[in-house]
C-alpha cells in the first residue's frame, strides 16, 4: 500500500472531492510483517461479498471497515489499526460502485456474513469503524444486532420482507465514526435542490427556492454567498417537500409493480406479467445544493468553499455525477430519503453503547460542527471520545504546509484502540 502524492500534490487536486475515492487516499505501506488474506464470502441470502484481511502475528481485536457503496480495501487507516496490535478487515458489499439497488436492510446481510467469518476466525473483540456513509450503516447493524429476532425490522421501507429476524448478526465490542455523516438520507436531505418544480425537467426551476440566485443571495465563487435566515427556513421546508414528493413517486411506483403482480397471478394478461417484472429506476437530479457550502458563515468550520462533489456550484448540482442520481424505487426509499430511511444516526447511534471514538474533520464539507455535536450526543454509551482533526472530508490537508489530516486522525485511533483492547 504505498504512497508517492505528497501532501501538496493532494491539495492540488483535490477538485474532486467524493465519489469512487479510496484508490486515490495514497494509504502508506502497512507494517513490515503484514499477512493479508483475500476472501470471498456467502451471505445468508447468497450473494457474494468480499473482504481483506490484514494481521501481524496473533491479534485478539479486529477492526472493520466498510462502507454501503465504497470499495474499503485500500482505506487509509488500515495501517493505523496493524500497528495499534489490531487486525484490520475491509470488507466490500455486495453495491460496491454501484447503489442503484442498494437496500440498507439487505446490506446488514453483507455485514453479518463478514463479522461472522471474523469470529470464526477466533476473533475475541471486533471494532467497526464507520467512515463516512459507513458510520450509518455500522450504527444501523449495532441497532438490529441488539434486538432480538422477533423485535427487528421486518419490511424494508419498499415494503420487502427483511428477513433479519433469522439473521445470525454477531455483537460487537467498540467503534469508530470517522467523519460520519448522520445518514445518507439525512445527507441528501440538506443537498438536495428544493427549486425543482418537475421531476422529468432537471432544468425546472422555482426561483425564489433557488439557492443559485442572487437575489436569494448568492454570489459567485470563490467569494462567499450570504443567505437570510427567512431564505435558509423556507429552503430547508422546500428540501423536506421535495423528498417527500419523490417518496410518494417511489411508493406509487412500488404499488403499481405488486398490483400488477397481483392481478397477473389472479389471471392477468401478458402485459401485467411484464409490468410486473419491470423495475422502474428513478433518476433524480440536482442533489447537490447545500447552502452551507456557499455561506461559509452557516455553522462556520475550516471548510473551504464547495461541496463533496466540487467548487463548481453549477457543475456539481446540474452534472451527472451526484448522490442518488440513479436508484430503484426501493434504494431510494432505503438509502437516499431523509423521511424514510432507516440508517439514520438520529435512530440508531443510541444502541450504540460500546466504548466509542468519534473523529472529527473540521474542514468537512458534509460533517458540519453542530451535526458533530448532534452524532456525538446521540451515541448511546457514556464511555466516548470526540476529537476534532484539520483535514477535509476524506483527511486531507486543508493547506500545502500542513501535515495530512489522516495522519493525525490515525494516531489518535491507533493510541484509542490500545488503550480499549490492547
């Protein structure tokens, strides 16, 4: 796992802020020493899940890393975790690059089949350690982990049998948020564009909603834009009338598939049978639209202007690439709804009642101070850790002379998890 960017060099770049991302973390080598195991693993609802195994000698503790979507194999921290005297797994789901269809519920399944391999293994302590949109899906695990069969989730938020009351979902005995956000529906909720008067237009536009406007207060970048407190109330209403506008798209979208099941199986014609089969996919535009990254004085930090997806306000919200862009009616409602989803920290971080450490970024641009604040209160246990690193959202230097953010934040876990499971 080596590295030749040079801290510099990542500021240079660093444009592009989110996506597809761990290849480019330039993580430094891993310990001399290091054994590492490449697995392929069943769920119990077989699909296909991999994961990496990295250990020197015997350890007793192993961390995890995962992320819904992200490929977690090359994670900055990994050599962080070796050195602490920890084994470190990183584990892909069965959605890595790819959430078009992704269900949180079903990725508990992914979640299980890797901590269940791990205590197989003889494992005596696992740690998960949640980064970013992995933290939401780590807590949610916590949560239904802590139930008993009976008690936990049975439908998805589409309306699909969960089947986690059969799931075996081993506990866990620590964990580490790193720069979380409170969820990635909560995330969408605060970016999402409420201006879009039609959904098949991506280009509808209600100004007095629109964030892009200047006579709502937006100045053109890099210099800071200024919104008024009756702008930021009405816009963060139009965000939660645009979710649960999509919300109702899904669900009728949902009902219209299952009546036509229904009335196929009642004798229907060929034409239900296809309607029946066909999952429609949602194509959502202009998620990226947050007016703290514009207004830097909205819950100031060391943030620089823009978002995860880039400086560029038009690009990043009008563009291609973006949250929730493309997903089936039942991701979206899983995953990228604020009002629907059930991987929310507000709901799950109170399970959470393992010794905990909470990394702060506080040049994150999708983690702001207050939200910090909110997670780190919500988390269940008294036995807890905050602290807060410069670094923006994936640990990088917020300056050309600074050292890398990551690299703090790795000492800091390292020392953590010696003094909870040396």
């Amino acid at each position: 796992m080596p590295s030749t960017a040079t801290p510099s060099a990542q500021i240079e770049h660093a444009a592009v802020t989110a996506g597809f991302l761990n290849t480019d973390w330039s993580p430094r080598d891993v310990p001399e020493g290091t054994v590492t195991r490449n697995i392929v693993l069943r769920t119990a609802d077989n699909a296909a899940v991999t994961g990496s195994l990295y250990r020197r000698g015997n350890p007793e503790t192993v961390v995890c890393v995962m992320h819904p979507r992200e490929f977690m194999a090359c994670h900055y921290l990994i050599p962080d975790i070796v050195d602490a005297g920890c084994a470190a797994w990183s584990q892909g789901s069965r959605s890595v690059g790819n959430d078009l269809r992704l269900e949180h519920e079903l990725a508990l399944f992914d979640v299980a089949a890797g901590l269940s391999f791990l205590r197989s293994q003889g494992f005596r302590n696992i740690v998960l350690l949640g980064n970013s949109g992995g933290a939401s899906l780590y807590a949610f695990y916590v949560q239904q982990s802590a139930l008993a069969g009976a008690r936990r989730l049975a439908r998805t938020p589409g309306g699909r049998p969960t089947k986690l009351d059969t799931l075996t979902m081993p506990e866990i005995d620590g964990f580490v948020f790193v720069a979380p956000h409170p969820g990635q529906g909560i995330l969408l909720t605060g970016c999402i564009d409420p201006s879009v008067t039609d959904e098949r237009d991506p280009l509808s536009v209600d100004s007095s909603l629109d964030a892009l406007d200047p006579g709502n207060g937006f100045s053109e970048p890099p210099s800071p834009s200024k919104y008024s407190a009756q702008f930021l109330e009405r816009y963060r209403a139009g965000q939660q009338a645009r979710v649960a506008r999509l919300d109702t798209i899904a669900k009728d979208l949902i009902a219209a598939r299952m009546d036509a099941r229904k009335r196929a199986r009642d004798g229907g014609e060929e034409h239900l049978r296809r309607i029946g089969a066909h999952t429609p996919i949602m194509t959502v535009w202009r998620t990226d639209a947050d007016p703290r990254c514009f207004d830097l004085s909205i819950d100031p930090s060391d943030r620089a202007y823009g978002t995860l997806w880039g400086r560029d306000p038009r690009a990043s919200n009008y563009g291609a690439v973006g949250f929730a862009r493309n997903s089936t009616p039942e991701a979206w409602l899983s995953t990228w709804s604020g009002l629907s989803s059930n991987a929310a920290l507000a709901k799950t971080a109170p399970s959470v009642q393992q010794p905990t450490l909470l990394v702060e970024y506080t040049g994150d641009v999708s983690t702001f101070p207050a939200l910090a604040k909110d997670i780190f209160a919500s988390i269940g246990t008294s036995q807890k850790t905050h602290i807060r690193v410069r670094g923006d959202h994936h640990g990088r230097a917020l300056a050309p002379d600074e050292e890398l953010g990551r690299n703090i934040a790795g000492r800091n876990v390292r020392d953590w998890l010696r003094a909870h499971f040396a």
